[in-house]
C-alpha cells in the first residue's frame, strides 16, 4: 500500500460533504455543523506535521471532527448541572404519583434506532457518492441532494438533458452497486 | 413499443417525478413483460427511498469556495 500524505488543497472538494454530514446528523444544526468542519480543516492545517500517514487522509479528519463534535458539547454544558438529567415525578395533576416505571423508554420498541440507523445510512451514501466518477457525482447531488430543475444543472454544467439523463442513469446503477455491498450485506 | 434503454430513462425521470402521462404508459406497459426492466425499476424505486430516508445535507459551492480560502490563508 501506497503511503498516504496529505493534500489540503484537496480537502474541501473531497471531504467537506462527507464531514458536513457526519456533523450535522449530531449536532442537528447546519449553521454549527458547518462552523464545526471549518474549525476541523483549520485545527487539521494546524497540526498537519503530526500526521504519519498510518490512517487515510479522511479518517484523520473524521477523528478531528469527532473531537471538534464533543468540544462543543461540552461548551453548551459548561456548567456542571446542565449535565444532570433530572427526572422528576410529572407535575401534571392527572398523572402525580403516577410511578417512574411509566416514563422509562419502552424496551421492546426499536423507533428509536431508526435515526442512528438514518444517519449510518447517509454516511454510507455518502461514501458511494465520493467513489463516484466526478461528473456523475456532480449530478447526482445537484440533482438528488439539492434538488435542483433538469433545465437549471443543464444550463450550469454546459450539458443537454438526454446527456444528463445518462449521466443519472450510470451514478444511480453505481450507486445501486455500491449500497449493495456496504449497505444491505453489512 | 419502447426500447429497453428507453425505459430505463423514464425510470430515472420518475424518481425525480419528471416522467410525463404518456411516458409513464408506456414505461408500465413495458414492464408487464420486460423482467429486467421490473427488477431495474423496482431497485431504483428503493435507491430514491434510501436517499430520502437519510436525509442527506450538502454544503452549497459558495461556502465550499470560503473554506477553501480560509484553508490557503493558513497553509
């Protein structure tokens, strides 16, 4: 295996979709998601000379996200109370004394691993998407993420429409492939 | 009667909901005795659902331009 290096230049082109999405599904917040992947590429210039090249460029990056992603959970707890989860007896007058067996989460329901598994699914297309040729990805994600009109992604990328059908086509065949292998089979 | 490749453009149009009436009728026509086309149909059907559910989120290219000057102002 080749050893890897870094290339900044780079970065914001192959990963920042990547990172973005990483950081958004855990902070539910597209402004600081996005503030928190300009503090990751910085922080990652930063301490560029550590780098030894044993994990690739992008999973170096995710660990700094990850890091930048407790950071501010941290922040927005400073104080030590905020912490503290409190459960208290329900103050509504229909429900008091009812026993706190009642507000406990229903173990047999599986509801709530549908957004951890939403967010393992989006990184994973994610990944099928950066393995994509760049023209295809250029138009799936116009087309697919940002919803964008045919004549619109047309008229920008300087293609007529039965060219950009193709193009949609074979992005959503490799897609297809791809979430096969690492979505279904996992 | 529709050819195959045909077909599977108005399968991708459907996805994104820009098949027109008559595509639509011949494109369900030509599933009732093309298999291949029924099985491309019905993944691509499950791709748009996947997609859907993950909810995906892009940075537009002008905040993907501002951090690439941020990035060479401190390299």
């Amino acid at each position: 295996m080749t050893e890897n290096s870094l290339n900044p230049a780079s970065w914001v082109d192959k990963y920042a979709d990547y990172l973005f999405n990483y950081a958004v599904v855990r902070v539910s917040d597209a402004e600081i998601a996005k503030d928190l992947v300009q503090e990751t590429f910085l922080a990652a210039l930063k301490s560029a000379k550590n780098y030894q090249g044993a994990a690739s460029e992008r999973t170096w990056l995710i660990a700094i996200l990850k890091r930048k992603v407790i950071d501010y959970y941290r922040k927005i707890n400073s104080k030590k109370g905020k912490a503290e989860v409190r459960i208290n007896y329900s103050s509504q007058s229909d429900s008091a004394g009812d026993w706190l067996e009642e507000n406990v989460a229903d173990p047999f329901s599986t509801l709530e691993n549908d957004q951890i598994e939403n967010a393992e699914l989006g990184q994973a297309i994610q990944e099928c998407i950066s393995k994509l040729p760049k023209k295809q990805s250029a138009v799936f994600v116009m087309k697919t993420i940002r919803g964008l009109s045919t004549e619109d992604i047309c008229n920008e990328l300087g293609i007529n429409p039965s060219n950009l059908w193709v193009m949609v086509h074979r992005a959503r065949t490799n897609l297809m492939g791809c979430l096969n292998e690492n979505w279904f089979k996992l | 009667m529709i050819s195959c490749e045909k077909a599977s453009t108005i399968c991708n149009k459907k996805q994104y909901k820009e098949a027109t009436l008559l595509e639509q009728i011949k494109f369900g026509i030509h599933l009732l005795f093309c298999k291949a086309c029924a099985a491309f149909s019905k993944k691509n059907k499950k791709l748009t659902i996947l997609c859907d559910k993950a909810n995906l989120h892009n940075l537009s290219e002008q905040e993907k331009e501002k951090m690439k000057v941020k990035i060479e102002l401190n390299s």
